[in-house]
C-alpha cells in the first residue's frame, strides 16, 4: 500500500487557536498511511506581489517546493467576516502563481474549520470554488465544520469529544482514499 504525504497550515495566528489544533489533531491522529508535516511558516510569506513571481523570495519558493512535494494539503480554515482569513487567502493565492504553472493545480486540498455558527461552513465554500477554477482538487466530504467548539476542543489539538476525532479523521481518511483512486502514471 502507498504511503502518502501531506503538508499542513492553520489560517488563523491568533494563540489557541481552535483552527490550529485541528491540525495539530490531525498530525496526531492521522491514518498509518499519512504523514502530516505542519508548515510553521505560512505566517511570514510576504504579501502576494505578481510582480516577484517568475523570482519570488526564498520562503515563497519553499512553500511551492513544499506542496509540490507532497501529496496533499491540509488548511485549518478559519471563517472572519464570512470569508476566508487574510493569512490562509494570501498562501494560496502565492499558490496560485504563476498563472502558466500554478503551484495548486492538482494538489489535494482538505479544510478542517472551527469557527462560531457557521463552523466555517461560508470560508470552505468560497475558497473552494476558486481553487476548483485553479486546478485543485477539495476534498469537501466529509465536512469538518466545527460550530462554538471552544469548550470541547483544546489549543494543543487534544480533545474529550470523540465525535471531533472521527469528523478529523474521517476527512483524512478521504484524502487518502482519493489519493488511492487517483490513476497511476
């Protein structure tokens, strides 16, 4: 069987964040056949300037390396304003670039999202349909929308409600059944 790879990000800088111990979660309880790298540094990509895209600075580069690199990519997603937070937009449009090799176009991306009513339900839905038109492939199935989960998940992606590990891994375990179907070259 295929061992797959996937880097990870969390949308939100804020300590504690809920949207970040989903990944922290998903690291830690991710199938024997995913390994989840956590990208510690999508905060300090510089702002998506298409001037520097055909020489983008060295971080920009690594970050293109890195999903390259992998099989998949994992967003804990924040919702702020219904929409998608400025830190996880800028990352992907830097993944969006350049338009003759976008650096998203066949990456496998899932969205695990706490966020108040919504449970980031609008930020999945509009981020998604833009990256579909860039090339990539959401996995939206299962959902992991988490609303108001502040009293039962904790900032170190730890949790005393069995329902959010299985939302969590359930989502990975369609990333690593799509990966699975995906024709072989």
């Amino acid at each position: 069987m295929t061992h797959y790879r996937a880097v990870a990000f969390s949308g939100s800088l804020r300590t504690g964040s809920l949207n970040t111990a989903l990944i922290l979660m998903a690291q830690r309880i991710a199938p024997e056949r995913l390994t989840i790298e956590v990208l510690d540094y999508v905060d300090q990509l510089p702002w998506m300037n298409p001037d520097t895209e055909y020489d983008p600075p060295a971080l920009v580069q690594r970050l293109w390396d890195d999903v390259r690199g992998s099989d998949a990519l994992v967003i804990g997603l924040p919702e702020y304003n219904w929409g998608t937070s400025a830190l996880a937009k800028n990352a992907l449009d830097w993944l969006s670039r350049p338009a003759d090799d976008r650096h998203v176009a066949g990456t496998t991306i899932a969205f695990l999202s706490a966020a108040s009513a919504s449970g980031g339900q609008r930020a999945q839905d509009g981020i998604s349909t833009v990256l579909g038109l860039m090339g990539a492939t959401v996995i939206d199935e299962p959902h992991v929308r988490l609303s108001f989960a502040g009293d039962r998940l904790q900032a170190d992606g730890t949790t005393t409600d069995p329902e959010i590990e299985a939302a969590v891994l359930a989502k990975l375990d369609a990333i690593v059944a799509h990966l699975d179907s995906r024709p072989t070259a």
